[in-house]
C-alpha cells in the first residue's frame, strides 16, 4: 500500500477484532460512517453503520468483535476499472467509499463520495413523503434568557433557525407536509415562516389550550394523519439517514419505533459485583457502559393516534405504554452518540454553534 492512500485511510481502518463500540467511536470520531476492514494490506470487508445498528438491534454485545458481523459481499471496484466506471458505480448505489483492488485482493485505491462528488447529500433512494409533526409549543426553560425573548424553535444555529435545520433534513427525503404544536410565542413562529415563504415548507399549525404533553397534543390532529408519519422534538437533531430508519420500522411492522442514541458512560472506580453472604463474583476496573437514550424523535402508525384521551396531558411514553399493553409492536431504531444533536440545553446549543 503506497504511502498517500495509507494515510488517506489511517484512521478509517480497522481490524475483525475492533469491538462493536471501538467501530462506533472510530466512526464518530471521524465523521465516516463506513469503515475498511484490512488485515495487513489485504482487503477484509467494508463494516457500515447500518451493519453496527443492526447487530445492536439483535441484542449483540457491545464488546463483540465485528469480524462476527461482516457482510461477505460487499461492493468493490477493481484496478482494471477506469475513474469513470468507478464513478458510476459509486453513484448507482450511493457508496460512501469505493475500495478498489488488484487481482490479489491488495488495498491499491479508495475514493471517497466527498473527493469526487463533493461534499453535497448524496443522492437519495426514494421520496418518503409523508407527514412530520413537530413539537414546538414548549417554554424552552432550559435555555433562559433568550427563550424569553425567542421560542426555543427560533433560536439561530448557524445560519438558520433549529426548526429550519431540523426540517430542511426531513425535505431533503421529499417530506413537505409539516404539522406544527405551538402554543408559548405561536404567533412569532407563525409570523417567521410567513415571511420566510420557503416553498418546500407546507405547514398546518395546531395549537393547545393547555399544555397536553407529547402525546396528547396529537389528539388534535388524529382526523389529519391517515399515513405512517415523523414525531420530533424540536431541539434536537438526529444525523443518520431517516430513510434506513423507516425501513426498519415498516420491515418490522412496528406501530411506534423510537430512535435511540448511545451513550457511553465511564465509570471512574473499579465495580464490584457480589453473590450469597457478599462473596465476590467479579471485579471491573472502570468499566465503560452504554446505554439507549430516548433522542426525542419517533415514527407512529396512525392507527395508534386512538389511544390517545382528548384534553389530557399525556406523555409519549403514556402512549408507548397503552400501545404495547394492548399487544402493539414498539421498536428501537439505534444511532451512535454523536449522532444525536440535544440542543436543549446551552452547554450542548453552545457546543454545536461553536463547531
């Protein structure tokens, strides 16, 4: 492997051992999410983040090595193949990273989408268009003072509102139709996207009396929505391609899926573990543990919107509960830590303004 392309790579390479977790870190750390499996110099596999999130969603370890879920036919190009024909391979199948090799399977070359394509979306598989409803009727407290003068969905975020950042990715899947909860400084929001007359953005707004919860707002738009549709928050953002997420949820037949983002917590003491009488039974020093945190964004069947009590304040997980109490199917669709923006709070909104 020649010098330039090994340190094209370096840090995208891994070996079969890497654990589940090491790959995910590597891959956030990054910014890719696909990485080389190599052994020396000779091309092993390609290892996603659709292959890390569907081993997480079979209950694989998390210190399970991810030569025990490669994929044994990936998409190779090979050094006989002109740039051009590399190319549209790449586009036909909207490839992150070509490997290309040589007729002893040697690593010779990778390309990468953003080198030759640059640094636009890549092409998307297919227009999801369906509804999204946003909840952006909250006081935004944690975010005192400027929600005092701003609602929390308005708040910049480079060089748009978090709203716009949050929808433009759900346009971008061929979603237009936003149904919008709003009730502390509704007429401010309303009045913004008045004036902003983005023309992918068709947005019917309800309004609560009372604060209803997460759930319970949705009983005033359950007549509305006849179509599997988005539910977010409206600080938060999740970056992961929503069109995988939707096909694990129809897939599944799923009547609530819920994105959940890793979170790896290092605890800064040996741990302990005991059997009968306080005998010892194990001993971890500064063991790492991750967990599935509710991000704040679901996709809902319709048909789930019955359950919901009209002018209750209810939460979603009331409704999750009642959905999986009366034998409903309730999915959890993973994505790793950094790909969960909460931007609820100033420590993380300063953070992400400030990258």
């Amino acid at each position: 492997m020649h010098e330039q392309l090994r340190q094209k790579i370096e840090k995208l390479v891994i070996a079969k051992e890497t654990t589940l977790l090491q790959a995910l870190k590597i891959m956030d750390e990054s910014g890719k999410r696909l990485l080389l499996v190599m052994d020396g110099d000779r091309f092993t596999s390609l290892l996603s983040i659709g292959d890390v999130q569907r081993a997480i969603i079979k209950n694989y370890p998390m210190e399970t090595g991810v030569g025990k879920i490669l994929r044994e036919n990936v998409r190779v190009a090979h050094n006989t193949q002109s740039l051009e024909e590399i190319k549209s391979l790449m586009m036909s199948y909207r490839t992150e990273c070509m490997p290309v090799l040589d007729e002893s399977g040697n690593l010779v070359n990778a390309y990468f989408w953003e080198e030759l394509f640059g640094s636009g979306k890549r092409r998307k598989r297919s227009c999801l268009d369906f509804p999204v409803v946003i909840m952006a009727g909250g006081k935004g407290t944690r975010l005192k003072p400027i929600t005092n003068i701003l609602p929390k969905a308005l708040i910049p975020l480079g060089n748009k509102t978090i709203l716009e950042e949050i929808m433009d990715r759900f346009v971008h899947l061929g979603c237009t139709r936003f149904l919008m909860s709003v009730n502390y400084k509704a007429e401010m929001i309303r009045y913004y996207f008045d004036q902003l007359k983005n023309p992918d953005y068709h947005i019917e707004y309800f309004q609560e009396d009372q604060p209803l919860g997460t759930a319970g707002s949705m009983f005033l738009i359950r007549d509305k929505i006849s179509t599997t549709f988005f539910v977010t928050n409206c600080d938060i953002i999740i970056e992961q391609d929503y069109e995988d997420i939707y096909a694990y949820h129809k897939q599944n037949h799923n009547d609530i899926t819920l994105i959940a983002a890793l979170k790896h917590l290092q605890i800064p003491y040996g741990t302990i573990m005991t059997g009968e009488n306080g005998i010892l039974t194990s001993l971890s020093e500064k063991p790492e543990l991750t967990f599935k945190i509710n991000s704040g964004m679901y996709i809902l069947e319709p048909g789930v919107l019955k359950y919901i009590p009209e002018n209750t304040h209810y939460h979603i997980t009331d409704l999750i509960d009642v959905v999986r109490e009366s034998g409903g199917r309730v999915g959890v669709f993973p994505v790793s830590e950094k790909s969960w923006i909460d931007i609820g709070e100033w420590e993380e909104y300063l953070k992400n303004t400030r990258e």
